[in-house]
C-alpha cells in the first residue's frame, strides 16, 4: 500500500457522490480516491470526477492495480452489491458499506469472509445515518451488559409521521418530499413496511446481544395504516405516533431471550422519542452498570450517511478496520421467539352509527380482559355510517389484545379497520 489508502467507490447516488466530493475536498487525509463506478458514466454528479478513473463493471473495481479499499455504495439485497463485497473480500481488500439489507439478509456469508478470513468489513452508516451507533455499541459500551435497545431507526417514516403532524401533509406527500431529499430506499416500500428499521434493528442485535441477524424473529409493522385522523386524535391525547424499534433482553433462563420489534407507537410529548423531529433518529441503549445512553441526530440523507463512510475510511486508514462481527454468526445465539411484553394499546376502530355499537364494542373488550382508560369519539368527515372511536387501554397483555382484535374485526356490522398501537414506555 501506498501512505494514502486508495479508495474504489461503487456508486455514486446520493450517498456516494457525498462521500467523493468529500474525499476530493481532503476529508480524510489519510485516503486517496481513485477509481468510481456507477451506471451511467455521463450523468452530473455535482462533483468534478474528471480526473478518477471511471469502471464500467464495480466489479473491475476489485482487481483494479490501485485500489486498496472497496466502498460500496450501490444498496440492495442482492445483485452486483452482494456480488462486489464477497468478491473484494475475497480478495483480501477491506470494504465499508451503509447496505443494511445486504447484511441483515447475508450476515452468515459475510461473515464467514470477513471473521474468516480478517477481512476488515465496516458499516457504521448501515444503521442510524450519521449518529456513531455502531462504535459506541461495539466500542464504547464494550464493558457493559446492554439489557435494552430502543429508538427511530427510519428516517423516512419519521420524516412522513412528522410533516403529517406539523405541516398537515398527507402520508403520499410527505413520503414524496423524502424522497426528493434523498431520505427513502431506491424502493420506499422497504420504509413505511418498516423493514429497513428492522434490518438495522438485526444488526444492532448481533453487536449488542450475540444474536444471530433472523428477520423472521422480529416483529415488523409499518406505517402504512397510520392515518390523518390517527395523527388527529394522538393530538387529543398529547402525543405523537413514532417508528420505535426494540430489542429487548426478556425472561430469564430457559425462557429468556432477546424480544425484537419494529412498530408504530404512541409517544407522550414528553417523552425524547417525541422531539424526535424529520428525518432524525435516536436510540436509547440500556446497559448494566452504566445506565441509559441516548444518541440522536441526522439518520438519512447524503451528508449524515456520508459522515459515517468517511469515518469507516478513516479507521481503515489508521489500520482500525474490524470484521463484520467479532464472531462468526454460526457462533452466535438463535433469537428465541418471544410474545410482545404487556402494554397499554391505543385502539382505533370504525364504529356503526347506531345504537348498541359502543356497547358491543366494550363489551367484546372486557370479555377478552382489555381494560378501558380513556374513549375518545368523533363525527366522520367521509362516511357517517361509521363513527372513528379511539380507546386507551389499562395494561393489556398481548394475546388479550390479539384475541380482542380478532373478535372485533369479525363484528364487521359494528365495526372495521382496527388499528392497535402500543403506548410507548421508557
Ligand atoms: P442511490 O439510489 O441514490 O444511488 C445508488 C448508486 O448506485 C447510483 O449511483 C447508481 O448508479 C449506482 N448503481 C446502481 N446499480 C448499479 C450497478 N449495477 N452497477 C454500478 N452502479 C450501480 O442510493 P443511495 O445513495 O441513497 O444509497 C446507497 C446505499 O446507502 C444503499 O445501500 C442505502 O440503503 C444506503 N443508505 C442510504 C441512506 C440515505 O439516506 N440515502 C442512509 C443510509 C444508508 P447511477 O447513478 O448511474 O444510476
Ligand atoms: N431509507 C433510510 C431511512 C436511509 O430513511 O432511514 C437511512 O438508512
């Protein structure tokens, strides 16, 4: 190697084309970069790369003479992604990467590669843009037993719950603004399903707990069924609606594990997760004897995400780079299955305009042990048919809910969209 590390960059969207300008401007000085490789080679980056090398195929990337460290930057599961890193592991050259959904799908193959063969594979901007989650899970919080991992891990569904709060937008135009500002997926979908969220969550996990990436075992709901009039009656009950992920150590023993979930939840006001504004995430991490930490700041977008490459680089640079995970993942825990903890749920259901309705409702509630705290109902705007009615509920355990929800959805004379969020708690 030369004194300067020598930097082959895959992609050159709004992530990547942050990062060479950042590099050309001297960001590390320790990195030099070389070759960048893209679709299409004419396009206007806004970054003079007149003087870098252009490959056509990423690939070519790794068996370029004068590339030392592969950085890639092109996303998605699969493909020519998944196809350049196991290639340039391979090959011995270090990568830094911010594809959450290439590892949390392919954490044991690239493990393997990178434990394996001691292959430096960084990825602090895989999760939470440009706040240092991965450093201070990994690093900073090394001595401790972390118990509790919890906080907005989409910037885009976080940009969506908060425009649709503060500005009145609807959910398709806040989505379209985060787009236009570089916050969402390639496929917004992966977003408001909150699979991206849980794709982070995985790996966070594996870092903190030792538990295997297993996206099966991780409860994932979205925001697609949160509404304006949710919004509305949060509002009501002073509170806002945030993406929460967790993963939470649960039961002891035998039956102990580690409980994962991605959801949408009711957060008071005066809550932190609440001043949790746009495209921002946080995450309050929980550990044994230190207490709670809180980290937020800026969770997507080209500037925060390319903050965390360059500070990977600048690792790799100082000779810093670690595997993937520090254990291979065949070496790590199997995520038990666990049922959500007991929660107070806001319910927000339809209900017949007629008398009785309410009475069934309730009725349908107790009967299946879910205790009332608060109702709220209101006229409706689009169908007087059907009346929006919002309950509160006492501490409920989970299977109450499920059991209660499944009974109302079968009232479909007296009810329908039914929708259950968790009220959060610290
Ligand atoms: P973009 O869609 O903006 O950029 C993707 C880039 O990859 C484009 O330059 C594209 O080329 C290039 N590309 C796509 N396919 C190929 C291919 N087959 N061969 C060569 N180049 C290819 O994505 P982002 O910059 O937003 O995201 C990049 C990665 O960073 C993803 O993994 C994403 O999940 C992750 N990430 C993104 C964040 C964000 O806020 N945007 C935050 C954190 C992580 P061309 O421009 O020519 O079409
Ligand atoms: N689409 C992702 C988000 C980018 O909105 O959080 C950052 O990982």
């Amino acid at each position: 190697m030369s004194d300067k590390i020598r930097i082959g960059l895959a992609g050159l969207g709004t992530v990547g084309a942050t990062v060479a300008s950042r590099l050309l401007q001297g960001a590390v000085p320790r990195a030099k970069l070389v070759a960048v490789s893209a679709r299409d080679a004419k396009k206007d980056r806004g970054v003079d790369l007149s003087a870098i090398d252009f490959v056509a195929d990423p690939l070519a990337l790794v068996s370029h003479p004068d590339v030392d460290v592969i950085i890639e930057l092109i996303g998605g599961e699969s493909g020519t992604a998944l196809d350049l890193v196991e290639a340039a592991l391979k090959a011995g050259k270090p990568v830094v990467t911010a594809n959450k959904a290439m590892l949390a799908a392919h954490a044991a193959a690239l493990s393997d590669l990178s434990v394996g063969g001691n292959v430096p594979l960084a990825f602090e901007a895989a999760v939470a843009g440009g706040i240092p989650v991965i450093k201070t899970v990994r690093e900073g919080l090394a001595g401790n037993d972390i118990t509790r991992l919890c906080g907005i891990l989409n910037g885009t569904c976080n940009y969506i719950l908060s425009r649709m709060e503060a500005a009145g937008l609807s959910f398709a135009d806040a989505l379209k603004e985060a787009q236009e500002l570089g916050f969402a997926e390639a496929d917004p979908t992966l977003d408001v399903s909150g699979a991206d969220a849980g794709q982070k969550l995985a790996i966070l996990s594996a870092l903190a707990y030792g538990v295997a990436p297993d996206m099966d075992n991780i409860s994932v709901t979205g925001i697609e069924a949160v509404t304006a009039a949710d919004i509305a009656f949060a509002e009501e009950f002073d509170s806002v609606i945030r993406l929460v992920g967790t993963a939470a150590r649960v039961g002891a023993g035998s039956n102990g594990g580690v409980y994962h979930s991605v959801e949408p939840v009711l957060v008071k006001k005066s809550q932190a997760l609440a001043q949790v504004l746009n495209e921002l995430n946080a995450l309050s991490i929980t550990a044994e004897p230190l207490g709670a930490v809180m980290l937020q700041g800026p969770g997507a977008g080209g500037g925060a995400t390319a903050s965390a490459v360059l500070a990977d680089i600048a690792d790799i640079a100082a000779g810093f780079g670690r595997p993937l995970f520090d254990v291979a993942v065949s070496e790590m825990t199997e995520s038990a299955s666990q049922n959500a903890p007991a929660s107070e749920y806001y319910i927000r259901l339809a209900l017949a305009d007629r008398p009785g309705s309410m009475a069934k409702a309730t009725q349908i509630l107790a009967e299946n042990g879910v205790s009332i705290e608060e109702v709220v109902q209101r006229s409706s705007e689009s169908d007087d048919s059907y009346l929006p009615v919002v309950f509160i509920t006492h501490q409920t355990e989970n299977a109450s809910l499920n059991a209660a929800l499944a009974a109302l959805e079968k009232q479909s004379e007296i009810c329908n969209a039914v929708l259950a969020l968790p009220v959060f708690a610290d």
